[in-house]
C-alpha cells in the first residue's frame, strides 16, 4: 500500500522535477550497481525495489520473537528424517489431500497471477488513467480488501470451510471481470476493493486447508509442495497464456474474462471433495480423513 502511494514519485516522467524520495531511491540503486561493478543505469523503476526491501529489516525483530508450537516441540521427540518429511505427502494415506490442495491453489492463481501483471497496463493505457490514480486505487483496494482476511477468518469457523472456501472463490472470480468490464474511475475504486476482498478472503480459506490436512510432522512439507510449488504452476502459466490472448485479440477484459473461471472450478472442488474440518483440532482432523 505505501509502495502505490509513493510510486508517482519515483516513476517521474521525463523531464519532471526530482524530489527526496526520487533521490534516496535512485542514489541507493546507483550505490548498489556501482558496489557491483555495474553501470550505473538511472532507471527509475529499480529504486522502487531498494524502497520495497526496506521493511525486510523486520525479519530479525520477527526471528527473535517466534516461538514453537507444542505440537511441533511434542513431535521432535520421534523426528523423521528429511527424505521422509520431502516424501511422504505423496503416500497413499495423503495423495488425495495433497493432489486437492494443489489443484484449488492452481484455480486461484490463474486468475491472480494475470489480473496483477495486466492491471496497471490496463489501466493506463486502455483507461488513461494517470501513475497517482493508479496508485490511489491500488492502495485503497489493498486497504479496504484486507478485511476479506479477518472476514473469511471470522465465516470459516462459524459456517465452515467448504462455503466460506467455494463462496469467496466465486464472489472473486466475479469482482474481477466486474473490475475489467466498468471501465469507469469509480468502478475501478469499488471493484478493486471487492476484487481484493474477495481473493484476500479466497486465500486465507485456502491457507487453512493447507495448514489443516498435514499433520505437524509433514505440515511444513506438505505446504511446501501444495501451496508454494506444485500450486503454482497457473502462476507461471497463465500470464503467458494470457499474453498469447491479448495479442491476438487486443482485449485484455475479454482474457480476464476467459481465465476467471480458475476460481469457479476451485468452488466446485471445494463443495466435491475438500473435507469438513470445522470445530476439529488438528490430532481429530487427522483421524477423521
């Protein structure tokens, strides 16, 4: 959300006044380049990603202040090793948890992936809106969609995973073809937060499934396979996919359009074959599936 706000005065137009920000930014990547034997290059872009490290200072402050779970300090007394951690998501007893996991993943980021990196085009060029509108929508669309996290939150244990999971999935696939199809300045305003809402809401469902269906020996294994690899594959996909659209059509909503349908067959997934698991602890969600 800083990063929108502060981007205008990074991303300066030629011939534009500097200011402080420009300079910090463009200073620190000029010292970076000239640290690694390189040509200084004066893109503006790069300082924006010097700004946007910053707050990983943060991690050290977070590393001190972690502690371990007790399920995780019980299950060292009888340790796997590391082929079996790596491995055993795939077993028989977890295919079927692991193979769902990573599929409503893959129905999420058809969609996210593309819609991140054509938004901005959109929106400048088919739309002409300017780099401080952009970055006014994108921070209030950031800033009014985060309570789909504590939304979804909130609904999960309370109606439970399955309807919370589908129905998000659902209200996001619709909020972002709305967000490409009301080409108006407020629409962009009301869609982009509801298009936030709706995946930050979708994510968060998600994020619990993946952390629910492993047990704590292989959680973080099966995370790691579900959620940040073999769940990702649309990620990288889709975009190009998309790419191949809009050169031939020159319509990026109608290609929004066509990859939305990732989160609906997500829900579908998730009302046929995700499991139940509200009001369960962790040791009787392993016992029931």
């Amino acid at each position: 959300m800083l990063i929108a706000k502060t981007q205008p005065y990074v991303l300066l137009d030629p011939g534009a006044e500097s200011n402080w920000l420009h300079g910090l930014g463009s200073g620190a990547v000029a010292w970076l380049q000239g640290l690694l034997g390189l040509e200084a290059s004066g893109e503006n872009w790069r300082a924006l990603y010097i700004l946007g490290a910053l707050p990983l200072a943060l991690i050290l402050f977070l590393r001190l202040g972690m502690r371990e779970t007790r399920r995780f300090q019980a299950s060292k007394s009888n340790p796997l090793s590391w082929r079996e951690s790596l491995l055993r998501p795939w077993q028989p007893r977890y295919r079927r948890r692991t193979a769902i996991v990573t599929l409503l993943w893959n129905c999420v980021h058809m969609v996210t992936a593309p819609s991140v990196v054509y938004w901005v085009i959109f929106a400048r060029e088919d739309l002409g809106l300017s780099a401080m509108q952009v970055g006014d929508i994108v921070f209030w669309g950031y800033g009014g969609g985060v309570a789909g996290h504590f939304v979804a939150g909130w609904l999960i244990d309370r109606i439970g995973r399955k309807w919370t999971c589908s129905g998000f999935y659902i209200f996001a696939a619709l909020s972002i073809v709305l967000l490409y199809q009301v080409p108006t300045l407020w629409g962009q305003y009301v869609f982009m937060i509801a298009t936030v809402f709706g995946f930050g809401a979708a994510n968060t469902a998600t994020h619990v499934y993946a952390s629910e269906l492993f047990p704590t020996e292989i959680r973080a294994s099966g995370y790691g396979w579900t959620t940040n690899l073999m769940g990702r594959i649309t990620e990288i996909a889709a975009p190009v996919a998309m790419g191949v659209m809009i050169a031939e059509t020159g319509n990026i909503p109608w290609a929004i359009t066509a990859v939305a349908i990732g989160p609906v067959l997500g829900a579908l997934l998730v009302l046929r074959f995700a499991p139940e698991t509200r009001g369960l602890t962790l040791e009787e969600v392993q016992e029931r599936i």
